[in-house]
C-alpha cells in the first residue's frame, strides 16, 4: 500500500513551485 500522502504532498509542492518559476518568467521577459 502506498502511502498518498507522501505522493501528493510532494506533487502539490511541485507544482506550487513551477507556477511561481513561471510567474518570475513572465514578469522577467515582460
């Protein structure tokens, strides 16, 4: 059995993390 925490956890960070990357990206070639 895996445990989902471990997976979503990590994915929700993921994904906060390439949102904020592609934020910066926009403003920065904007």
């Amino acid at each position: 059995m895996i445990d989902l925490n471990q997976l979503i956890m990590p994915f929700c960070f993921h994904v906060y993390l390439v949102n904020v990357v592609l934020q910066w990206l926009h403003l920065w070639v904007l």
